[in-house]
C-alpha cells in the first residue's frame, strides 16, 4: 500500500484553503495557448502566490475561531501545501516540459518526507520533497525538477529536496539514521504511483524491517544529544518542539513504534498493547496543546 494522504477533517472547507480546478484553469486563461517557458513561469507564480496568500488568510481566521484544533489547522496547511506543490508539478510537466511518450527510463514519483510526509505542516514548516526516478536521472526529469522548484522558491516556500532511486534510498536509508527516518514517513503526491509502490515495498522488505534494536538506540542517543542542546522542560521559555517533553519528544516515541509495528497512526498502537487508551488519550493531549502553542506562535512571528 501506497501511503497517500486524505483531505478529512480539515478546519474549513477544502475549496476555501485551494481550489485546484479553479486554479488550473486560472493559469491555463492566463497563458492563452502561450507556453513559453519565462511567461509559465511568471503566470504561475502569480497565481499561485495570491492563492496561498488566500489560503493562509482563511486557514489562519477559523484557527481563531478554534485555536486549539491543532490537527486540522496543521492538515490544512499540509493541504495548502499539496495544492501548491502539485500545481507546480503539473505546469512544468505539462506545459514546460511536455514528454508525451516517456520511456520506461523517465518515470517519475514526486514524494513528500519528513514532517511534510507525516502531514503536520505548521505556517513556516520546510517542505521535504523526494524526487523519485527509477534509473538515473535523465536530463529531461532534471530539467522538470529544477523548473519546478524555481517556482517554489519563487512562491518563498523553504524546501528540501533531493533527487534519487529507489536503490539510493536503501543504501542512505541504510546508513544514515536521519534519512530513514524522513523516509519512515515518505507520501505520494504525484507522478508514478507505481514507483511510488516498489520504493515502499523495497524499504519494508530491505531497510524497515531490520536493525530494529540499532534504530531504536539511535533515536534515544538523538534525544539525549537534543535535550542537552535545548534544555528542560521547567525553563521559563522552553523549546516546544525539540526540548525535553516537546513535539520532537512525541515524534520519536511514534517512529520508534511505528519501526517495530509497522502502523500509519499512533492510535493503532492502543490494540496492539503498546498504548493503554488512557495513555495514548494523554499522548494527544499533549501533542495537540503543543502543536497550537507551536503554530500560534508561527502566526505571531
């Protein structure tokens, strides 16, 4: 099973935050059958900012309606999100860098990793992309990647992004713990759902379900190194996510369980024992209050 994300539960109406038909259809009557690259580019952005200036504005005003109905205000942005990097995806692929018969060699997926992947975006979150091609790549994907992320950055999204095969994610997967996991929580945007698919198969098969115990003890390592670096959890300002009993706290007790129990949310751990349900309603307690102390505080800034 491909991971793919929903759009439930959202803090306002999905239309509201991005509208993707209306917003296609807005770029394609401003481009008027002009597909030059530099005005595609510049219609684009155009569209798009004033759609994420709108999405923000609306997400923002029901948060303060419900300033504590963190999951659906972190969904929404993750929303926003998907609707701003899906748009790009599809202008450079279909008017940019149009293959109308891709060889085998010039599939691509288009992931999302990390917090991105997990779906908790906050206003000024990184966006975590994957590219993923299944050979090396080929000149006409890398050309694709690099006018879209022109557009993104243009939009003044702060991305992370990086370019691989499904074998170079098992080999860093393998080596380095941090890559892992941001693949732990790997997502499928768009692109080649089937490629999508083998990356997931191949990283169950060859990197997830080994070296349990090693991944666990990296993860406690990693939290004792932070909790040195950002403090305790009685200072009189503390670090929300990555001090002590902060956001990064709560995040790495779920990727260490969701190693072991190969599950996609933390309430799946309560039948398998791993949570008592008085326990895991406490766990999201907890990470709601933080992500709207953290996501009021993005606002502010």
């Amino acid at each position: 099973v491909v991971p793919q994300r929903s759009s439930d539960a959202l803090i306002c109406d999905r239309e509201q935050i991005f509208d993707a038909t209306a917003i296609r259809a807005e770029i394609e009557r401003a481009l008027d059958g002009d597909h030059d690259p530099a005005k595609v580019r510049n219609e684009t952005v155009r569209v798009l900012k004033a759609a994420n200036s709108d999405g923000r504005a609306r997400i923002e005003k029901a948060f303060a309606k419900a300033p504590f109905a963190a999951g659906r205000f972190t969904r929404s942005y993750t929303y926003l999100t998907d609707g701003l990097v899906r748009t790009t995806f599809w202008v450079a692929r279909t008017f940019i860098h149009p293959l109308p018969v891709p060889t085998s060699a010039e599939r691509i997926a288009l992931l999302a990793v990390g917090g991105y992947g997990r779906g908790e975006m906050a206003p000024f979150s990184d966006v975590d992309l994957l590219f993923l091609t299944p050979y090396k790549i080929t000149p006409w994907a890398e050309s694709l990647i690099e006018s879209m992320l022109y557009m993104l950055w243009d939009l003044k999204l702060k991305v992370g992004h990086s370019s691989r095969t499904i074998q170079d994610c098992v080999r860093l997967g393998t080596s380095d713990y941090t890559i892992r996991t941001a693949l732990l929580e790997q997502c499928h945007l768009d692109g080649d759902l089937t490629l999508s698919g083998e990356l997931q198969s191949t990283l169950d098969r060859d990197v997830f379900s080994k070296n349990t115990a090693d991944f666990i003890e990296a993860k406690l390592e990693e939290r004792e190194k932070r909790h040195r670096r950002h403090g305790q959890r009685y200072m009189v300002e503390p670090n929300i996510k990555e001090g002590k009993g902060g956001l990064r706290d709560l995040q790495s007790l779920f990727w260490i369980a969701k190693y072991i129990h190969h599950v996609e949310d933390a309430a799946e751990l309560v039948p398998l024992g791993v949570f008592r349900p008085e326990e895991f309603d406490t766990f999201v307690q907890a990470e709601d209050f933080l992500w709207a102390v953290r996501s009021h505080m993005h606002l502010a800034t």
